[in-house]
C-alpha cells in the first residue's frame, strides 16, 4: 500500500521515484541519512570478513547526519591514531578499537554498546 500515493517512475526526473521522500533515486535525501537500527543505541563491533583477515572496528547507529558522519569519523581516526572511512552509513576505523571507541562515544553522553565477541 503505497503511503503518499505519489509518482513510481518519472521520465522527468530520469527514472525510478524513492518512496519515501518523493524525489528521484539520483537525488534520494533518504539514503543520505545514518542507516541501522533507530533505537538510539550506538553499536561498536569488529568484522574482518572480505579484507584478508584484517579486523576493522565498526561503528553504526550514530545519531547524527550523514555530513557530520565523515566529522565524526575524522575525531574518532584522530584519537584512535589509525585510518579509516564511512561506508553505507557506518564507520569502519582499522584495527580493534573497541574498548577506545566505546568510551570515547559514551563521553559524548550516547549510549554504546559492544557488539559481538
């Protein structure tokens, strides 16, 4: 059931319509936002699956917008003293940060969790 009742796919705009804002998928306001859970708890856990058993500390469910995401990601690099990015609204900071990510996260008075192992 569709919620606004409005356009799928424009020739106007050059394709599919997002169902969510309304605008065309090229200028999609929606997926610029923070993805995950909105639960207001902030996620920290590590993966090393595709990247040769290397371990990246992952960071999702920051209650920001995406253009802070990269300012957030940038201060958390910095204190961490290593590298890292913002892929599909989570950061990925190398190696395992956890323990510093946490309470660097919980000082800015959000609530952190430590997921996985």
């Amino acid at each position: 059931m569709s919620r606004g009742g409005g356009a799928v796919y424009s020739t106007r705009f050059g394709g599919a319509m997002c169902p969510e804002c309304g605008k065309a998928l090229i200028g999609c306001i929606c997926k610029q936002l923070s993805r995950g859970p909105n639960d207001g708890i902030v996620r920290v856990s590590r993966e090393t699956k595709g990247r040769k058993g290397k371990g990246v500390t992952i960071v999702t469910g920051a209650p920001v917008e995406a253009s802070e995401l990269a300012k957030l990601c940038k201060e958390l690099k910095r204190r961490c003293g290593c590298g890292g990015t913002v892929k599909d609204g989570a950061i990925e900071i190398q190696g395992d940060q956890r323990d510093i990510l946490v309470s660097l996260l919980e000082a800015k008075g959000w609530t952190v969790k430590r997921v996985g192992g």
